[in-house]
C-alpha cells in the first residue's frame, strides 16, 4: 500500500495485486500474443523477437486533433493539417474499439494526432476513460505546451481520465514553444525539461500515479533533478524519465509507443 492511499484504494490495489499473481497473462492475451506471433514471416520468429511472445504491437489514434500550434522544423503533418477538422469524438472512440480488438487486453494506444491538448477537456477525458474501460493502457503524447498554459490540465487528465502515461516532445527542431522560441542548442531547452519533470512530480505526489517521457540531448549524460534513467532504456538510448515519487521508484515499462529513433521512453507509475 502507498503511504497516504485511502482504504478503499489499497484494497483495489491488493485485489489487482492478487489477480496478476494468478493469472499473469490472461487468457484473452495469450490468444492474441499466438495469433501475432503466427502472423510473423517464419524469417521474424528469431530469439528475440518480441512481437507475439511479449508484445502485441500497439496502436495511435488518426484524426483525433490534426491541427497543431507549433511550426517544427521536422514536423511529420501535411500541409492542410491545420484546416482539417478533427473527427467527432464518437470515431475516435470506435477506432478505439478496434484497436483493443486487436491488441487485446492491456494494449499500448498512443492518443496522437497533430496537437492533441488542442482539443477540449471533455473530449480528452471521454477518450481517455473510454480507453481505460475497454482496458487498453492510453499514453497521450504532446508538445506539452498546453500543460504550461493551463496548470489544471495535466492534473484533470489524471484524476478525471485516469491519465497514466504522458510523452512531452521537447526538441530544438519545435518551433513555436513560449520562452524557447528558437534555442542554440539541445542543452538550452532542460529549463523545459526540468518545468514538466516538475509537474510530473507534483502531480505524482498530489494524486498517486502518473508517469512521463522526456527527450534529452544526445551525449547529455546529465538527468533533471529527481529524474532517474529509464531502467529499460538500452545504452543507444540516453533516455531518463522522472522516475523519482514519494514511494521510490515505480515499477516502470517501456510502453512500446516510443518515437521509434531510441531516443524517447515512457515510464509507468502505479494507481
Ligand atoms: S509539435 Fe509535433 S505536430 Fe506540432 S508542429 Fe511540432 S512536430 Fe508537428
């Protein structure tokens, strides 16, 4: 039991606790690891191939929010993206669906688009909850930058959509970020760094769970304060995340949903 949880909490948190010792995997993601692993070329099934044995793959949202605030240089969006409008949120939620069948239970979805915090509250909660309920894990990944406007928002997308995992993309290509508009260099932009490690904290320590990604620049062995290496980074990684909570270190996962150039992790804390 975390110091300060309610009863009520410790006894969920036990209930789980007890559930995953007796069945680790369940049976509906077993089903689903053999389908992915027998979908592979038999050239892919090598030792340690991960997909289908410990991973499903994971999935994104498309159409969420396609428009974004910030001009990156290496930004990935087509040049009408900002005239797009975004889907009704009754899609996105029925892409949704289709994701969890076919990642199974526990799937990594990462809730993307352009700019996704330009969308209203309600709406991120209604996805966010909707993902928790048909039991797939969401991470929301942003520029962050709507976290830095509004100070309520991080904290209503933890207590109100069971937020758990967060990605804040912070580079020197970004264009557009207050107070950095174009940096030197990498180094320039760990004050933003340190600014959204901070609200991790706080809101870790406020609510009892959240977690983060960070970007860090290449060579910079140095960590924000109170910010741990990801446990499961590889040495190509330089990747740390705020790993630091009131309880110690959380049980931490990679959530799979990284940016693909081993630069980006996601750690999980604990409800
Ligand atoms: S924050 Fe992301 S989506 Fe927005 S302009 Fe930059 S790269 Fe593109």
């Amino acid at each position: 039991m975390r110091p300060g949880s309610r009863p009520s909490e410790a006894l969920k948190s036990l209930t789980s606790a007890l559930g995953l010792l007796r069945e680790p995997v369940p049976a509906e993601k077993k089903a689903t690891l053999k389908r992915r692993w027998e979908a592979l070329e038999p050239k892919l099934r090598y030792p340690t191939q991960g997909l289908g044995r410990q991973a499903t793959g994971c999935g994104a949202t498309v159409g969420a929010q396609p428009r974004c605030d910030f001009d990156c240089t290496s930004c990935y969006l087509g040049e009408d993206a900002n005239l797009a409008r975004p889907l009704h949120v009754d899609d996105i939620l029925l892409q949704l669906d289709r994701l969890r069948q076919h990642l199974g239970p526990k799937g990594n979805v990462q809730i993307t688009d352009g700019e996704i915090t330009l969308l209203s509250r309600d709406k991120l909660i209604a996805i966010l909850c909707h993902a928790r309920k048909i039991g797939l894990i969401p991470m929301l990944m942003t520029h962050g930058d709507g976290f830095r406007r509004d100070a309520s928002l991080l904290p209503a997308l933890v207590r109100d959509g069971g937020l758990m995992e967060v990605a804040v993309h912070v580079d020197s290509t970004q264009r557009g970020r207050r107070g950095y508009k174009k940096v030197a260099d990498e180094v320039a932009l760990n004050p933003v760094r340190e600014e959204f490690a901070g609200m991790i904290r706080e809101d870790t320590s406020r609510q009892g769970g959240c977690s983060c990604s960070c970007k860090k620049p290449v060579g910079d062995r140095s960590s924000p304060r109170g910010l741990k290496t990801c446990p499961r980074s590889t040495s190509r990684s330089r990747t740390s995340c705020p790993a630091s909570t009131p309880w110690g270190t959380p049980p931490a996962t990679h959530c799979g949903t990284g940016s693909g150039d081993g630069s980006s992790c996601v750690l999980t804390g604990t409800r």
